[in-house]
C-alpha cells in the first residue's frame, strides 16, 4: 500500500542528490583556475566507469538508445553536464556560492509545470502553489547575495541547464531506468568536454591540474556525478518531474551549509532568510495530502512505471 511514509521514503535519494549538487557549488571553486573543459572531460570519465562497474554489481540492465532517445540523451549531456558546470565554476568566481547554488531552487516552476506535461498529466496544484515560494526564497539569496552583473548572467544559465538536466530525461526514464540515463549521459558529456578540452586547452592540459585539483574532480566523479545522477533520477522516475523538482530547494542549504565549513564565507542574514522561505515552500509543496483510502492520486499513477504514460513511451 502506498502511504505517506512510502511517498516520503520515494523523496529521500532525490533529497540526498541535492545536497551533493549543492556541495559541488564549493567544490568547483578550486577548478577556476583548473583547465576547466579538461578537468570534466576527466570527471566524467571517471563517473563512466564508476556507474558501470556499480550498475554490473547491482545487476541493472543497460540497453543502447536508438532514434530519438539520442537527441534526447545529447540534449541532456550539452545542457544539463557541459553547459552546466562551465556556468558552475565560473559562476562562483563572481559570486558567493550560495548564489549560484540558489539558481538551481528557481527550478521548480519550470519542472513543475513542463514536467507533468510531458509524463502525460496535469501540473499539481500543490506543486504549483509550492514553487514561487521556494523561488522568492531563491531570488531573496541571489539578489542579496555577493555577486556580481556576470555572475547573475552565469546564475541564470545555470537555472536552464539544470531545469534542462531533469526534463530532458523523463522521455527516456521509462526505457533506460535511472542507471542507464545516468551512463548514457556521463559518457556523452565526458566525450564533448574532451574533444572541447583538446580543441581549445590542449591535449596535455590534464597536466596542469594540481592535487587539490584532482581530489576535486576525483569527489565531483563519485559524489556528485556517479552517486547523485542515479538518486535523483531514481525520484523524478518515482514520483514524476513536478514533486522532486521541489528538492532543487535543498541545493542552496547545502552550499552555504560546505561553504561556511570550508571557509569560503558566511552567507548573510537575508541569505538565510531566503533559505528559510525555501525551507516552507518545501514542507508545503512536499506535505503529503490525505486522500481517502483506494484513492489514485497524480503522484500514485507517476509511481506506476510499467506501462509508462504514451507521451513518455520510447519509439
């Protein structure tokens, strides 16, 4: 039976994702003086194979895509992978990291709405009403925030390609499973990066990253590519695009939360505030609703993987 502790059990891997996308925030500040293209061409790389060693022992099954599913799949590695951490990395050289961070909680509106679409559903009115809370807290820490014209403008990139990181994998959810996305995506970023990295840094560009370098890219490999990729897809599979893109929110706590630890800074009191109206718009859009027993709600009929809705369906 499908209670509210299921549902909530369903949140908890995208919930961890986030806080590893948000740590990442911190992270990649010491790849700014890294050969960037470079560096997560060898991120990726390694993530490949990390996933399939890992997907090889937990017996997932990985098929090639075909057709369409590779525009969809390259579509998610420009955007959501080689897109996303240029405007990452040189975002935090701009700004505080909890301002970058933050342009990933304006994301649930868009998901929110474009999600459900394209699962074959209504957009959920809870859904609806939770997100421009958990954005006026987002747009509350970015406008407050240390930062700069250029690192709103790499803030606002970074908005897109992570909305683009989620929606442009429902269509092949169904068909690859969070393990397959998860590969097909790191191995198609990790190609594109490499063949910019040895266009534009040079084929020994590898040879400039220093230690702290490469334990950095050594962390975002397994944390955040290999281990957050599966978890979060794992939710958006499970209780669709609309619901998890909530747990976007969680990003800027995470950041400010490794920030401070770091020793990169301490955000101020309205960064907080903005983090706090994101904490409400979260327990509101996230609150599990009383439905009357045998009733089959939006975020149920998500749950129900086989058959996927005919909008989703591979061809």
């Amino acid at each position: 039976m499908d209670t509210p502790s299921t549902r909530f059990a369903q949140l908890i891997p995208g919930m961890v994702g986030m806080v590893l996308v948000g740590s990442s925030v911190t992270v990649s500040h010491s790849l700014v003086d890294a050969p960037l293209l470079t560096a997560q061409a060898v991120r990726y790389a390694a993530a490949t194979v990390i996933l399939l060693v890992v997907a090889r022992f937990a017996g997932a099954r990985l098929v090639w895509p075909r057709g369409r599913e590779w525009l969809w799949l390259t579509g998610l590695a420009v955007t959501g992978l080689v897109l996303f951490n240029v405007a990452v990395v040189r975002g935090v050289a701009h700004a505080e990291p909890a301002v970058v961070a933050v342009a990933v909680a304006c994301v649930p509106l868009v998901l929110g709405v474009v999600g459900p679409l394209l699962e074959g559903r209504r957009p959920s009115r809870q859904v609806l009403l939770a997100a421009p809370v958990v954005m006026t807290g987002a747009v509350l820490v970015e406008g407050t925030g240390r930062t700069d014209a250029v690192g709103v403008a790499w803030a606002a990139l970074t908005l897109g390609c992570e909305a683009a990181f989620t929606l442009l994998a429902v269509p092949v959810l169904p068909r690859h499973t969070p393990w397959g996305v998860s590969v097909h995506a790191t191995w198609l970023g990790g190609l594109l990066l490499a063949v910019l990295g040895a266009t534009r840094e040079g084929p020994s560009a590898v040879r400039q990253l220093s230690g702290v370098q490469w334990a950095a890219v050594g962390y975002l490999a397994l944390m955040v590519t290999a281990v957050a990729f599966v978890l979060w897809y794992s939710t958006v599979r499970s209780v669709g695009a609309g619901r998890a893109g909530l747990l976007t929110g969680i990003a800027p706590l995470a950041a400010a939360a490794v920030g401070t630890v770091s020793g990169v800074g301490v955000p101020g009191p309205w960064v907080w505030l903005g983090i706090a109206v994101v904490i409400a718009g979260l327990v509101g859009g996230l609150r599990p609703r009383d439905v009357p027993a045998g009733t089959i709600t939006d975020v149920d009929r998500t749950a129900q993987a086989d058959p996927p809705p005919a909008a989703v369906r591979s061809r």
